[in-house]
C-alpha cells in the first residue's frame, strides 16, 4: 500500500482536490498527464449491477414492483448518475494509485508529509469513462507551484534595532542578578500525591505563583523553594485537585518541586532553539518582527495569522454543532470576566461574533492537533519553560498565536494538568513549524 497523507476538498461531483508535500525547494512544475486503466469485465459489471440494484430498492415506477423493474429501465432513466458513479468507484480505486506512484516517482510527493504544495486537479471534462473497451481514463494536472504568500516586510527604523539590542541587553542582565528560588509570576511544575500511598502515581500540574492575599496560604509553603524541593502539606488547593477534596482532611500530601520558569529574567536561548536560530543576528531580527507594527498588529502575528489561514484554506475542517456550543460556554465564562462584559453584551450582534469566534478557534485547533499528530511533533521541556516565558513578557506576547486565557483566572493561583499544557505547546509548536518552512526562515 502506498503511503501518502492527502486531503480531499469535494467541490462538486467531479472535482477533487489534493494536497501533498514538495521537496523544500520551491520551483513551478507544471503537467498535464493521461492515465488508461484497463477494468477488468467481471469487476466492471458487477459493479454496475451492484448500482443498478440498489437504485432499485429507493426507487418507485407505477404499475411496477421494485423487484420487478428491468435493468434496461435503470440505464436508460439513470445512465448519466450511473456513469459518474462508476467513474468515482474507478477512479478511487485504480487510477487514483497509480497517479500517487508517478508523483512520488517525479518527487512532487513525500510519504507521510502534508504541507501545502503540491496540487492535483481532476475537473469534470477531464475525467471520462469509456463504455465500449471497459476503460477508465482520469486526465490530471499535477503542479508544483506555491501559491506565493505575500508577507509583509519589516519597518526600516533604527529605533525597532535598538529596542531588540536594548531588551536583550536587559535580559541579560536580569540573568546576571537572578538568585534561584520561587517567587512572585514564577511557573512552577509540580509532582503531586498522597503521603501514604507510595503505589501512587504522582499527578504533574503546573501554576503561576501569585502573591495576592488570596493565594498567602499556597505562597507562604512555596516561596523560595527551589527545584527538587519537597514538603508536605494539607492545602486545599493540591487536595481538591487529587479527589475533589473528599479524602481525609488530616492525611498530608506531598508536593515536589520538578521545574520552574523564572519571571525575573527571559531566556532567549531558549527563543533561539526554538526558533532555530543560528546566530545573534537571526535572534535580532526575529524580535525586529515583533516590534514592527501595522494599524496595531505586529508583523509576527500579522505573517503568522496569514498563514494559519491559507491553512485553513487548504484542509476544510467540519466541526458538529455540538463541539461548537461546548467551546462557546467556555468562551462566554471568559468573557464574564471582563469588566466591560455587559456592554459588550449589549451590543446588537454580540453572540453572532462570540458564536464566529467558538467555531474559528474551534477549527483551528482541530486543524493544528492533526497536523501535530501527521507531522510527529513532540513538546519538550525547552517548549513548555519558552512558553510560560513568553507569557512573562508583554512584549513578546505575538509569539503565541492562540487563545491562553487557560493561563490566567483573576490573579487565584489555579493548577493546569500538564497534559492541557502540552496540548496548547504542541499547537504553538506546529504553527511555528509551518512558518519556517513557508517563510524559508525563522522570524
């Protein structure tokens, strides 16, 4: 079996349309191909009478009984749906295999890889089927030519080269002065379990420490603990996130400490592994991008969006009604946070745009988590610190490109299993991923 991710994108009867991955060198290729199959006649006719009977059972002629209609009445009456049938059936199964083998001969077709590069089109006066020689003839055209994407250049201003000079300057030397141990804004990973149950598996979450009064009771046990730290404690916090708080109050919970990110300083090695850059001069202009700005949106979210985008343009995703309500309650409880909530609410097309925006994000990421998954991208460690880092700098906010209002719930400190982190890493991850591929470059 030929292995091959490819997306279908029905626009009509005939016309399918797949997208395949190039080479990385980007050239126009352009051919027009023919390929004949022979159709076996016993393949050929009991395919045919397959059709023709099943047309039968949905099918009412007065005067007649299903069982009593003659083939004949069915090609007649149906000839043209018949045709376009057995041309699909046909087509899938014996022309359709052999065009994936010449592709993949030409190098216009990688196994198991799915960026949008290459595409094959089957239009409807190209594709015809052959009565009297039992033959199948699918003509396609197979191009190898990227859809140019026009990203924006960045801004010319010394002023944008001194801000990134400045802020790495900063940077490092908030590093220089950093004494280790969990403070205020700091993330933290966790091991969680009960004390007497060495059979546990510990459950690993991740916080933001926050000093507010509210949190003094969870602040008071981790301030100023470092990596590998443990301690025992009675918290309703960890204890509610093991059981839901239903076990014994007396029995303590031990917390080891298994990471954290600093807020006192940002890592940009991190950024730069990442990002994969190779030299401080591609560090520069990777922060240049998010210091350009145009009408309040900066070149690294404006390249980035365009791009998600023409992903989504490539590979439709259908999302059931369901998944979209389920998504858009966990939208309006966000948006019940916000103190402008009830003008917002207020305003005549409000759920319209909350209801665009549940199926939007919905979509996005259905489309991320798959190519994630086709393209076997894995977060590691240096992901997941780069992402709460980025979280700690305003600045550097456009680098992440979907909803992480996870993050944050009105300065209480709140655990997050380390499975919805990875997930929202791994998304972040694939779209940087394709930006480097169709930029030819980090930015």
């Amino acid at each position: 079996m030929l292995k091959g991710s490819i997306v279908y994108k029905p626009m009509n009867n005939y016309t399918i349309t797949n997208t395949l991955l190039i080479n990385e060198g980007i050239f126009e290729k352009t051919s027009d191909n023919i390929i004949s199959i022979d159709i076996p006649s016993d393949e050929f006719l009991s395919k045919k009478l397959f059709l023709i009977n099943n047309k039968k059972k949905f099918l009412d002629v007065p005067g007649l009984n299903r069982e009593m209609i003659p083939n004949t009445y069915i090609e007649e009456h149906f000839r043209h749906s018949l045709e376009k049938t057995l041309i699909n059936i046909f087509y899938i199964t014996h022309a359709h295999p052999q065009i994936i083998e010449k592709l993949m001969e030409e190098g216009l077709l990688i196994p198991d890889k799915i960026l949008p590069y290459t595409r094959i089109d089957l239009q409807e006066n190209t594709l015809t089927f052959q009565y009297i020689h039992s033959k199948c003839q699918a003509t396609y055209k197979s191009s190898r030519e990227v859809k140019k994407i026009r990203f924006s250049p960045r801004k010319k201003y010394r002023d944008l080269d001194k801000q990134a000079e400045q802020m790495i300057a900063n940077e490092y030397s908030y590093y220089q002065t950093y004494q280790d141990g969990i403070e205020n804004k700091d993330w933290v990973k966790i091991a969680i379990s009960w004390e007497n149950d060495p059979e546990q598996v510990p459950a690993i979450a991740w916080f933001q420490a926050n000093d507010e009064p509210i949190n003094s009771f969870v602040m008071n046990e981790i301030k100023g603990k470092k990596i590998g730290e443990s301690f025992y404690t009675k918290n309703l916090l960890f204890r509610e996130y093991l059981d839901g708080g239903t076990q014994c109050i007396n029995e303590r919970i031990l917390i080891t400490i298994l990471d954290t990110v600093p807020n006192a300083y940002f890592s940009f090695e991190r950024l730069k592994l990442y990002c994969e850059c190779t030299s401080e001069k591609e560090l520069h202009e990777t922060l240049v991008s998010l210091f350009s700005f145009k009408h309040d949106i900066s070149l690294r979210r404006e390249n980035a969006t365009h791009i998600v985008q023409n992903l989504l343009n490539y590979y439709k995703v259908h999302v059931d009604d369901d998944t979209v309500k389920l998504h858009l309650k966990t939208i309006e409880d966000d948006v019940k946070k916000n103190p402008d909530y009830l003008i917002y609410q207020s305003q005549q097309n409000f759920f319209y745009y909350i209801n665009a925006l549940a199926c939007k994000q919905i979509q996005e990421y259905t489309l991320f988590d798959y190519l994630a998954t086709k393209e076997q991208i894995t977060v590691e460690d240096n992901d997941i610190r780069l992402y709460f880092n980025l979280l700690q700098r305003g600045r550097l906010k456009d680098f992440i490109q979907f909803d992480n209002s996870l993050f944050s719930y009105r300065n209480r400190i709140h655990l997050i299993p380390q499975e919805m982190v990875h997930t929202k890493v791994r998304r972040e991850k694939t779209l940087n991923y394709f930006v480097k591929i169709l930029q030819k470059k980090s930015f």
